[in-house]
C-alpha cells in the first residue's frame, strides 16, 4: 500500500506538466508576454489557474479506484493491519459466511454497497469539479 501512495504522484505531474506545457504556448499567455507580464503574474494568473483542475479532477476520480485497491489488497491479506477498519477486512472477516449467502447475505452486501457508494460519491466530485471549475466549460453556461 506504501508503494501505490509514494508512486501514484507521477501520474499527476505528468498530467500538469503536459497541461502548463500547453498552456503556455496559449495566445493570451503570449499576448500577456508581448504586453511585458512578469513571468510569475502569468503563472499565477494565466497558466496555473487552467492547468490545476483536471489535476484536481483526476485526484477525486483516483480516490476511488484508490480505496477499491487498498480494500482488495485488505480482503487477500496484504493491506492493512488485522485490527484497522477497512472494507476489505471486513469481507475477508466474512470468508467463512460466504458459502451460506442464501442466509448471511448481509455480510457481504453491507460492506460492498458501502465501497461501491463511496467510489460512486467520489467519482461525482471529480465529475462535478470538472463541471464547476473547468475555464474551458466556464463560456458554455
């Protein structure tokens, strides 16, 4: 779990990095250089305010597929500790159950509507954020 936390920033500096790459070959960027801007008003102003949302984006879509992984890794015993709350222990906790769902269907249903809303809820705040804070969607309104 250590390593999917430490090496999941990579994907998004690339993906800021290729925006602020793109961002500043823009034509008001170009025009706020011609005009004399100091290169940190334009950053400030100009490339960082359009290229830090679809970071923020992909961070509350990735928060779910997140906790679907960690919670796999806790069901087959490789997560966290015994003793944390976490959604995969309490099905792994629930293995001896499994083969009787027909009478303790609540064992497994509970915990996996739960994930599933979670992730549901988290990818709706990546959807929402997109449609609020996205400058290119800001003129269709």
């Amino acid at each position: 779990m250590i390593a999917l936390i430490v090496f999941s920033w990579m994907g998004f500096a690339r993906l800021l990095r290729s925006d602020i790459l793109s961002l500043r070959e823009r034509e008001y960027v170009l025009a706020a250089r011609v005009v004399g801007v100091r290169d940190s008003r334009i950053l400030f102003r100009h490339i960082l305010p359009n290229a830090i949302f679809p970071t923020l984006v992909l961070a509350s879509m990735r928060i779910g597929s997140y906790a679907i992984t960690f919670a796999g890794l806790s069901f087959l015993g490789i997560g966290a500790e015994v003793g944390f709350a976490d959604w995969g222990q309490l099905l792994s906790f629930a293995r001896d159950w499994m083969t009787q769902l027909a009478e303790y269907w609540y064992i497994i249903v509970f915990p996996g509507v739960t994930l599933v809303l979670f992730v549901l809820s988290w990818n709706l705040v990546g959807d929402a954020l997109r449609d609020v804070l996205d400058p290119r969607l800001q003129g269709s309104r």
